[in-house]
C-alpha cells in the first residue's frame, strides 16, 4: 500500500496520476452517453484513445477509453456515474 497526499492509502500497482483503460459494455446506440460521462469527468480524449468493438450479433458494444486520472476518487467518480446508465451492461 502506498499513501496518496490525502492521506489515503493506495494499492499497490496503481500510483496516481495514471493513464487507465476505461472498458463499457453497452448496448449497441449508447455510444455517446458513455462518451458525455467520461468527458464530465476527465479532459478530452483523442480519437486514437477510443476503441469500439460491436458483439457478434450487433445487440452489444464494448467501449474501452484510455484516460488520464489524477486521483482514485476522480476514477472511482466516473465509474459510479457510468453504472447509471441504463445502457452500460458490465464495466471492467
């Protein structure tokens, strides 16, 4: 464990601030939504660091956004108002 200038103690193997992988399944149309939350909370991506990739059957979309975070709260933030999101079926 390592402790943040905060004072709260981080996990080993994420030291902030970091580049992270965001990773969304959705379903197929709520592309936008997922991108409108991620822009709320970091600064603008480039369009190199957005992968998409449909399902097999095209039902389902997997969205993976490369981000820089400055801190755990600000990650944890974004993850907790992706679970909103009606459309988001799974998160890595």
């Amino acid at each position: 464990m390592t402790e943040d200038p905060s004072g709260v103690e981080e996990p080993a193997g994420l030291t902030f601030p970091c580049r992270y992988p965001v990773k969304v399944m959705i379903e197929s149309g709520a592309r936008s939504a997922v991108l409108d939350v991620v822009a709320r909370h970091v600064e603008s991506s480039s369009t190199g660091d957005i992968r998409t990739r449909p399902s097999r059957t095209g039902r389902y979309e997997s969205i993976t956004v490369d981000v820089d975070v400055q801190t755990r709260h600000q990650l944890e933030a974004l993850y907790a108002d992706l679970q909103c999101l009606d459309a988001v079926k799974m998160m890595l």
